[in-house]
C-alpha cells in the first residue's frame, strides 16, 4: 500500500470530487435530449401568407455527363411568398424567383463555364453572365389522398423562355423555427428538358433531360 503525505491526502479527494459531481449530471443530460421543432402533422399550419426562408432553400439539379455518371448543382438564395390555407389547400398559391446568377457547383471552372459569355459574340454555352433570374408562379394545385402531397403545376420562366412545368411535392413539418416564426416545409422534385428554355449546350452529350430537387422552408411573418 503506497504511503501519501498529508499534502497529497487532501488533494486527490479534491481532485476526484468533479469527476464525481460529472458522473451523478450524466444521467439525468442524457435523460433530456434536444427535441426537433418542426414535424410533419398538418394540425400545426395555420392560414396566411409565409415567405420563401433564402438560408435553408435549396434546388439541387442534375444532369448526365456523356452517359458515364451524373453531375450535381445547387441554385440558393430562392425568394418568394407561399399563400396557404389549410382548410383549403388546393387554394394554395406559390410564387419564387430563382437568382440563376448564384448557380453552384463543386468545380469553380465549371461554375463559370456555366454563366460566362459565349465566345467571340455568340450565345452562351449555359446561362452567360448576365443571365435574368428564373421565375415559377403555381397555376393548380392538386392534393394527393392523405393531404399531405400534392401536384403543383405552373408556369417557369427561365432564360426568358416560359413554359409549363408540375412539381410533386411533399409536406415534410410545421413548427416554431430558431427565429420564432411559424415554418412550414416541403420537399419537391421535377425533371424539365433545359432545350425548352433555349438551354440545349452539348444535348445530348451532356443530357436534356434536368432533374430538380427542391428543399423549401417557409416562414410566417
């Protein structure tokens, strides 16, 4: 049995004496886990007009690269208002611009491949630089059995081109978010043929066919 001085007697019990005190707070934390704010009960959305939370929208898009694989991009910054009344949710009206000037991907040459001017005067391969922002504005909606899908259908204008387009989306939660506004959020997705909108730049070796994941929040102001 190792002898101590007295010095050493007093310090360990007070050296011990936190890690005790860490131990008996440990159960009662992990009986108290952070609870999400939004869920996915329709009962929590109330009638008015949100707009459009620019932070945490997102529409994610994905094109064929010469049939080998798929490449992935991001449109941010999304602005809009949402009118919505839960008694009446066919009677839902979404309209949101899209700054496709903010357009991202995981390359910065091909970022800017996608938005610089075409060479010697003629047409962009993609978007150009100067290219307006895009524009979708719902025309129908049409609630799914369950209430908590529908089909939006409206009319996209896109590198001032306008042409119809229909979004499945899904209602994902309602709640009280972080800035302590009602939020209500979705999930939506289409596939468009960038040809259409006078976007047709090495069809077919990089695919037509677009498709558009969308992740929306809404606040209620």
């Amino acid at each position: 049995m190792p002898k101590f001085t007295p010095a050493i007697r007093v310090m360990i019990p007070a050296m011990l004496a936190p890690l005790a005190l860490l131990a008996l707070a440990a159960p009662g934390a992990a009986q108290m886990p952070m609870e999400q704010p939004g869920k996915p009960l329709p009962a929590r959305v109330t009638a008015g007009t949100y707009t459009v939370d620019p932070n945490h929208t997102l529409i994610g898009w994905k094109v064929n690269h010469l049939g080998f694989n798929d490449y992935f991009g991001i449109f941010g910054m999304t602005t809009g208002t949402l009118v919505l009344d839960p008694a009446h949710p066919a009677a839902a009206k979404l309209d949101v611009t899209i700054p496709v000037s903010k357009v991202t991907t995981a390359n910065a040459g091909l970022t800017a491949h996608l938005l610089r001017p075409g060479k010697d005067g003629g047409k962009p391969d993609f978007f150009g630089p100067d290219q307006a922002d895009a524009h979708f504005v719902s025309t129908a909606v049409k609630v799914l059995p369950g209430g908590r899908s529908a089909t939006i259908t409206g009319n996209l204008t896109l590198n001032g081109v306008t042409a119809p387009v229909t979004i499945a989306a899904n209602f994902s939660g309602a709640g009280m978010g972080m800035t302590k506004a009602l939020t209500v959020g979705f999930h939506g997705s289409t596939t468009i043929r960038r040809s259409v909108f006078g976007l047709a730049g090495y069809v077919p070796l990089i695919s037509d066919a677009v498709r558009l994941d969308i992740t929306a929040a809404f606040e209620k102001k």
